[in-house]
C-alpha cells in the first residue's frame, strides 16, 4: 500500500506514454486493491524499488488449477536491459515463487505493440500459444491477442 501510487504512476505512464494505449489507472481496478487481488491463494505482487522509486513491478495471479497469469510487468525504461537486469530479476522472482507454491503454469496475454517484452519472454522459455489453448480461468484483457505459455 506504502507504494500504491508509484506502483499506478509507474504502469499508467508505460502504457500511455511508451505505447500509445487508451487506459488509465481507473480502467484497471486491480491496481486500487492490489493486496485484495493479486496477494490471495498463490499470487504475489513485487515491485522493484531504486531509491525507494518503483521503477519495475511484476505479479503472478492465482488462476487455480496449479496455474498462474503473469501480469503487470513493467520496468522503467532507464532501468531496462540485460546491463541492470530489473525484468529478469523481476521475472526469476516470480519463478521461483510459482515454482515454491506448486504452480505447474504460467500464462500471459500481451498486445502486438511490445516487442521487446515478446523478446524478452522467448528468451526466458515462454513459449506463445494460440488463444484457444489458455485456461478458461485465465483473464483476457481486452488489448491482449498475443499469448503465451511456461511450464514452471
């Protein structure tokens, strides 16, 4: 809670600003509750913080079933790439997580327009599937036709 708005300002100036997307922090309310929605059975919210500022944050969101939605990855453009390694560090935390709490799955939804984040998932052994092949369970959002899958 202690970083609620960092966390939003974070999120809504990536999509807006970097990629052009028509949403804001109202339009997603699972940032107003984020205890409440991503920290219950065996999701977790994390942020990464560089002098108390959020610059990355990453959640994993129970589906059940043994399977988890990958969501809310996104890292301060500053704080990017391989040389700092906030996303990976991000990414192998909730691994390892996922991995500690039984979860077999992991699946994320992500729009056409993020290429590197595409990059980055296949160089972590992400492997996209089709729409067809994700849980019924799993929340589509409605900018994401890209999917894809880790088995944990």
């Amino acid at each position: 809670d202690e970083h609620r708005q960092g966390v939003i300002d974070l999120i809504v100036n990536i999509q807006r600003n970097e990629f052009g997307l028509c949403i804001t922090a109202e339009d997603q309310p699972d940032l107003m509750n984020i205890s409440g929605f991503y920290q219950i059975g065996d999701g977790n919210f994390w942020t990464a913080l560089h002098n108390q500022y959020i610059v990355g944050t990453v959640s994993l969101l129970d589906i059940g079933n043994h399977q988890a939605a990958l969501r809310k990855m996104f890292v301060r453009a500053d704080y990017r790439g391989p040389e700092i390694g906030v996303a990976k560090k991000l990414l192998d935390t909730a691994i390892h997580w996922a991995r500690n709490k039984g979860t077999k799955e992991l699946f994320l939804g992500t729009t056409p327009k993020f290429l590197a984040a595409h990059r980055f998932y296949e160089k972590n052994r992400f492997e996209e599937i089709e729409k067809t092949a994700l849980p019924q369970s799993f929340p589509i959002m409605k900018v994401d036709t890209k999917f894809y899958r880790l088995v944990v």
